[in-house]
C-alpha cells in the first residue's frame, strides 16, 4: 500500500465516532468475534500504540480459559478499512 492511500485511511480510520457508530448499529450482520474484535480495535484506535495495545488484549483473551481467539489486528483492520470507506460512500455493506 502506497504512503498516501495508507495516511488517508489513517485518517478515516482515525474517525472513533463513525466507528463507535457502526459498532453499536452494524450495517449488516456479524459474528460475535468479529463484534469483538472491532470493539477492542475502536477502543483502542486513538492511542499511538493502537496496535499493540490491540494485541495484548488478544494475547490476554487467548490466555483465558476457555480462550478466546479474536481477529489478528491485520485482519480487523482491513475490515474497518473497508467498513470506513463503505461508510463513506454511504453504501450498505
């Protein structure tokens, strides 16, 4: 990904209320890991640490017993890449 697609989707990745938004009211059905895994990911988001922050809660939840396995952060970010960018556009998913 190039330096100028990669700034632009930090910005709109940057943007927690439309996050938080579709968070609370998804566009289209979704698993609950999933669900998770987006909520932690838009909990996180404004920290400059974002992704490993992100990453220590995945490694704590894996550690539970039962673990839980969440969405690696590559993963949830290109969902809410693409989540952001159809947002946007204003269409549905």
């Amino acid at each position: 990904m190039n330096q100028a697609i990669s700034a632009e989707l930090e910005n709109v990745i940057n943007n927690a209320e439309l996050l938080k938004s579709y968070a609370r009211n998804p566009t289209s059905p979704i698993d609950k890991l999933t669900q998770l895994s987006i909520d932690i990911f838009v909990a996180v988001v404004g920290h400059p640490q974002r992704k490993h922050m992100y990453n220590g809660v995945r490694n704590a939840l894996a550690q539970h017993n039962p673990p839980t396995q969440i969405h690696s952060y590559h993963t949830v970010q290109t969902m809410v890449e693409k989540i952001m960018k159809e947002l946007q556009s204003g269409r549905e998913l």
